[in-house]
C-alpha cells in the first residue's frame, strides 16, 4: 500500500515528548474483523486536501493475504485506513479462527509497551521526505514576540489549554479516541518560558490554537 503525504509534516518514530497518556507510538495497527486491518497513523500538519492513499501493484499486505478496498480519512492530523483483505494461495481452506490468531500475531501492535516510552526520538525511515524532524519549532520574532508549534496530532481545535504562570506558557491538549483507536491521548507542555529582567511576572497574551494536530501559538508582551 502506497500512501503520500504532503504538507507541514513533522515525525517522531516511538514517542511524542508531549504525550502523556494514551496509546504511544506514532502509529498503530490492529485486526477489527476476520480480515480487517485498521491503521492510525499521525501526520501532523497534513489536513484532509494535502494526501492521497492508494494501493501499490503487488496489492500484497501479508504471505496469505493481498489487499481489496481500503477506507480512509484524515482529521486532527491524523491518519486512519480500514484495510480489507482477501485470501491467496487457498487461505479459504484454513479455519477461520486459526487464520483470524495468525493475523493478529502480524498486524497487532502493543501501543502500551514499554520500549514506546523514553526521552530518544526517532525519525520515521519511510514517511518523513523533507520538513521538521522534531515535534517543537521555535521563532523568535523581531516585534519581541514568539511563534511556537507543537506536534499534538488528533487534538481538536475546542479541546486544548493554554495558561500563563510565573512566565511559562502551559499547554494541554486532549485527543479523543476516532474511529477504531484504543484510546485517547492526553498532551501536556511548557511551550515556551519568558523571563523579565525586573524580577517581576511578564504580561503575556497567548493566540492561536490546533490546526491539522499542530498547536500553533503567537506569544507576545502584555
């Protein structure tokens, strides 16, 4: 299956710095029926025009297998796909609960596993083809102001936070689970710290939001 992504993107393989709880990882895949694959995968940035998913010649999504239609959507920065498969090589003549065990041991993912969680973020080897590698860009600005994005890939524009205390600019930001996730996600972040040289509190405004899973701030001086 060939899928192209074009857009502001930016990949973490194994963690996202922000995440907090929640499936880990930046994709995940799971059988949701005999043979149906689904698969969440984040693209930050990417919205609903920016991507197009096809399926490659071989067709092939696994020995005993080839792939018939898929499904698929983009939202909140994120990538879901349903997968259907049809059987090669007589894969009629196995059981069905015997060929449904043999497909979860190949797509199944453990989102919750311990290997997902540590501060070393990877780039994605196949998806990533130019942009940002990281899930945080900073800019400085020649007003004194400050432009901030943040990967929180599946977070609405009604569900996140942004508060200002002892001048650090505090972010949260919920992503429901969509379609066949496993969870939510909950993000939490210190976007951005401002100091004073009085000694005193700064006065901040804080402007922007979530758009296509990246939370994008303008902080300026009160």
């Amino acid at each position: 299956m060939l899928i192209v992504a074009e857009g502001y993107c930016q990949y973490y393989a194994t963690n996202n710095p922000f995440q907090k709880n929640g499936p880990k990882g930046f994709t995940e895949s799971k059988m949701i029926g005999l043979r149906k694959l689904f698969v969440r995968t984040d693209l930050p940035g990417v919205g609903q025009g920016d991507y197009t998913a096809s399926i490659d010649e071989s067709k092939k999504s696994c020995d005993c297998c080839e792939i018939g239609s898929i499904t698929h959507q983009v939202s909140d920065g994120v990538l879901r796909l349903v997968i259907t498969m049809t059987p090669i090589n007589n894969q009629d003549q196995i059981p069905n609960d015997q060929e449904e065990a043999r497909h979860r041991f190949l797509h199944d993912t453990d989102n919750y596993a311990a290997e997902f969680t540590g501060p070393i973020l990877l780039v994605h080897p196949d998806l990533l083809t130019e942009g940002l590698r990281m899930a945080y860009a900073y800019k400085q600005l020649q007003d004194g102001s400050a432009h901030v994005s943040l990967d929180m890939p599946g977070v609405p524009k009604g569900d996140f936070t942004a508060e200002i205390e002892n001048g650090r600019v505090i972010v949260t930001g919920r992503a429901p689970a969509v379609s066949h996730d496993s969870n939510g996600r909950f993000y939490s972040a210190v976007a951005a710290t401002i100091s004073n040289p009085t000694g005193t509190n700064p006065l901040l405004t804080v402007e922007g939001g979530p758009e296509n899973g990246v939370l994008r701030l303008n902080i300026r001086p009160g």
